[in-house]
C-alpha cells in the first residue's frame, strides 16, 4: 500500500485561513480543522507544537495578506498615501470580513507580538513630517483617526452598515481636515 500524502505546513495554514474565512476563528480547533483537511489531528500536531503556534502563524499570515491590500491601494494612488491606508483598512474589513475580525477584533491584552507594530510606528513619522507636528502630537492624530477608520471598517465587517467607498473616502476626508484644522489652530495659538 503506498504511503499517504504528507500534509505540509503551508497546506496546513492554507487550509486554516479558508477555515477562517468560512466559519470564523471562534470554531478553529485542531478537530474541525483535520476534518476540514480530511485527516486526522496528526499532521497538524506534526507541523506545528500547539494551536498557539498555529494561530500565530495565521496571524502573520493574515498580516501579510492585509498588507497586500495596503500596498495595493497605496501603489494604485487613488488617494493620498495616508487616505489610502484607511481605505485599504477598510476594504480589507468588507472584503475578508472573518480575517479582519481575528486580525482587528480580537483580545490582545495578553500578546507579546504586534505583527503591524513598524506600519503604526512608520504612519506616526509619515504624519508628523507632513504636518509639522511633534510625535506626541502625531501619535493623538492618529490614533483619533485611527478609531474613526476602525469603527467604519468595524460596520462593515459586522454588517452593520454599508457604505459606497465614495461616502467613506468623503468621511475620512472631513475627519482628516478636521483635525489638521486642529492641529494648526494649536500651532497658532502657541
């Protein structure tokens, strides 16, 4: 009798991610996801020490696949660059609805590891240089536009609403200018 396939690591993360996609992280289990792979717990055992180690690695894979919406969105230059990060934000949500939720919508009072640590840190300089704040200044910017991109993404991942990407790139337009009104009336009054 010739051996069974082998199951291998990325088949295992593919698989995860269509999982995911289909039925939500919540039901992701080592169980449901042999059954969905048509094997047994083994091989994912084999691959990966724990279901820890395989949600990390699905957490990284889904990092790379929502940076794949932002490099899009930035290279296509519809919007302004930092316009076209909240959009592709965005998108992303509509889009991949479950992968948003386990990327965005999840607990992380307990991780150690911020798989989009050096994209918020590199937004925060791209904004303080092209506003001619301080860090401190552009760190509260974004973090209040921030909230408003992730609330509409929130929406629509949940369904809750849906927009036509002309009214949310309107929205994102009157809370940016709102808030460089802000900032520039600070610099006045100092």
């Amino acid at each position: 009798m010739p051996p069974k396939p082998k199951v291998s690591k990325e088949d295992i993360l593919n698989s995860a991610l269509e999982f995911i996609r289909e039925n939500g992280v919540d039901t992701l289990n080592a169980r449901s996801l042999a059954t969905y792979l048509g094997c047994s717990t083994q091989p994912i055992f084999s691959n990966f020490t724990s279901m820890e180690e395989l949600k990390n690695g699905l957490l990284l894979a889904s990092s790379k696949m929502y940076r794949s919406y932002l490099e899009h969105e930035i290279k296509f230059q519809r919007y302004p660059e930092y316009k076209a990060s909240g959009m592709a934000y965005i998108q992303f949500a509509r889009e991949e609805k479950e992968l948003f939720r386990f990327l965005f919508m999840r607990d992380r009072s307990c991780e150690t590891i911020d798989y989009l640590q050096d994209d918020f840190t590199n937004t925060v300089c791209f904004i303080q240089k092209q506003l001619g704040i301080t860090y401190e200044e552009a760190l509260f910017f974004h973090m209040e536009m921030w909230a408003y991109v992730h609330g509409i993404a929130t929406m629509l991942a949940t369904s809750y609403l849906d927009l036509k990407n002309e009214q949310i790139s309107d929205m994102l337009t009157d809370a940016f200018l709102g808030l460089k009104m802000r900032y520039a009336s600070k610099k006045g009054d100092s």
